[in-house]
C-alpha cells in the first residue's frame, strides 16, 4: 500500500532552499552511527540524482558494521568547497557536530528526530515521534520526487534497523515497518543488510567486550549496571570509539536489569555517557541532569572526570528515576 505523504509548511520551505541550492555540505554526528551515516548517504544519493554537488564531512574513523554501504562523497575537510547550504544530520544541538560545526553557516538545515534538539538551524526539520532521522530523510526523499533504489533503500533501512535496535524498540512504530515494506520492495536483501550489522563482528571487537563485560557492577538491587571502556583498552584491542556501539546492550539484556550504562573515555577525564533502559525509566532525565539527552530509552551525555569519579556520580543521582 503506497503512503501518502502529508508536508507541512517547514518542509515546503526546506524543498525550496534545497532546489535553490547547488553545492551541498551535510554533517553527520560525531561517533557517527548507523542513523547519522544511513541518513546522511541516502539525502546525499537523492540529492545527486537531482544534480546537485554534495559532499559529506567525517573526519573520524567509521563504524565496522556500516562500511557495507557503498560510500560516496565522503571527504574529511570541506577545502575549497564553496558550499551554499549546510544539512546537519541527527544532531540534536551544534556540540553533537564536534569540530565540523564550525562548516555550520548561515544557511543551514537542521534535519533530526530527538526531543531535546534545540532548533539550531536557519531551517529546523525536527520530528520527534519519528523512530530515526533515517525515518525523516525517508519522507524528504519522497517530497523531492526522487525515486527510491536499492542503494537509498539500503542506507534508509540501515538508519531505521540500528536506531530500533533492529526494530526491537519501542519507539518502531507502524509508519516504521511501512516504510520498511517499501525499501524492501526495492530489492533489498534484509538478510544481507543484518549479517553486515550484526553478525560479522571482528574478532578483536569480541576481545574488547569480553574487556567491557570484566568491568560489570551492579546496583539497586540488580536494576542498574554499569560497565567502562578506556583508551587503553581500545589500545590494546586495535579498536576506535566507534567500534563500541552495541556494547551497552550487553548490561540492559540481563534479566533484572531496568538501566544500562556504559561509560566510554573520550580521553582523559572526559568520559562520555551512555545510557539505556528496558521497562519505563525515562533516561533522558537523567542524562539532562549533566547537560545532556536523549530519548526516553536511550540518551546520553558528557562528564569532565576520571571514570571511577564519573560512575560515583552516575550513581548518586540515579536512584529516584528508578
């Protein structure tokens, strides 16, 4: 059954400056995941089919899992690139951009569906009902009249399986597995998409989350464990901050488990904070609590501190969000 795609003024305006454009920057998040880059390559595809110039900016390693997708564009510095619109994707304020906000201009589109996004753009498209921005580079892409192929379809369904937990989430929703049916009417192979997300895992990422897994303590009576990763341990294993994604799942699929945390060292004394939950403990008020966000199941934040320093702290502020 072919969905019908109701636009409102915000995206009206946003086909409009993207029409206008000719030379397109778009900038994915830092610690780029499944979403960001999924998102950000199938907009990028859509837009070349309509003859624009465009250029994706990452300047960090990419994780494993997504190297399957047939990457173009891909540059770490904009150079010479005279651009006339910035699209910043899946970042829900300038900090999530790292050291590529400073590409943001004054023509820029903030495209992203979480619900602390702070409508940073010139032009904001925020939806935070949508399971994955991938969710809302789908209804874009249908709004430029661009014709969904294997290769887009392949990128969109790759934002929207890594950001449900492939579809296991609650925030899948019908919308979700309709626009799913779709991408897999284009000739998609699912299975082949999910063996290169979830089951080809290097065999020196299985050694760092036996090093994760080492460091597991629990408390409140089972409902919140925590694990760390350190720069030494990414050291020791060959492996990037990027190659941790999924790791946190490891504490929040133990039986008891309401909360799971994984504190990741960005360097010294600066540690950021993942944060996951199973049941109906809102995690995103407790990230708000340090500056940060998220969505009610999954959120996140940074803590200037060492480690040991930054799981006291985690803990004493936790338990009345229990």
């Amino acid at each position: 059954m072919m969905m019908v795609l109701i636009m409102s003024n915000s995206l009206l305006k946003i086909i409009d400056v993207i029409k206008e454009s000719n030379k397109i920057i778009i900038l994915p998040h830092i610690m780029p995941d499944g979403d960001t880059i999924g998102s950000s390559m199938a907009l990028c595809l859509a837009l070349k089919r309509l003859g624009k110039d465009v250029k994706i900016i990452v300047d960090e390693p990419l994780p494993d899992n997504i190297k399957f997708i047939e990457f173009e564009a891909i540059d770490e510095h904009v150079n010479e690139f005279q651009y006339d619109l910035c699209i910043a994707i899946d970042c829900s304020d300038t900090e999530r951009l790292g050291n590529r906000r400073r590409y943001l201009n004054g023509c820029t589109i903030n495209i992203d569906h979480h619900i602390t996004n702070n409508f940073y753009g010139k032009y904001n498209l925020v939806n935070p009902k949508a399971a994955a921005t991938g969710e809302i580079i789908y209804d874009l892409i249908k709004a430029l009249n661009v014709d969904m192929d294997k290769k887009i379809a392949t990128c969109i369904y790759t934002a929207l399986s890594t950001d449900t937990g492939s579809f296991k989430y609650d925030n899948t929703t019908s919308k979700t597995h309709r626009i799913v049916a779709e991408l897999i009417e284009t000739g998609i192979s699912v299975n082949s998409i999910n063996v290169e997300l979830y089951q080809n895992k290097p065999i020196n990422k299985v050694k760092l989350l036996k090093d994760v897994i080492n460091t597991i303590k629990f408390y409140y009576d089972g409902k919140v464990s925590i694990m760390h990763v350190t720069q030494k341990m990414l050291a020791n294993n060959k492996m990037a901050l990027s190659d941790t994604d999924g790791l946190i799942e490891i504490g929040r699929d133990i039986w008891g488990v309401e909360v799971s945390i994984l504190l990741k060292e960005l360097e010294e004394k600066k540690v950021k904070v993942g944060l996951r939950s199973k049941y109906d403990v809102d995690v995103s008020k407790i990230a708000e609590i340090f500056g940060g966000g998220g969505h009610k199941k999954a959120a996140g934040c940074l803590i200037n501190d060492s480690i040991k320093k930054v799981n006291e702290i985690i803990i004493d502020n936790i338990e009345e969000y229990l």
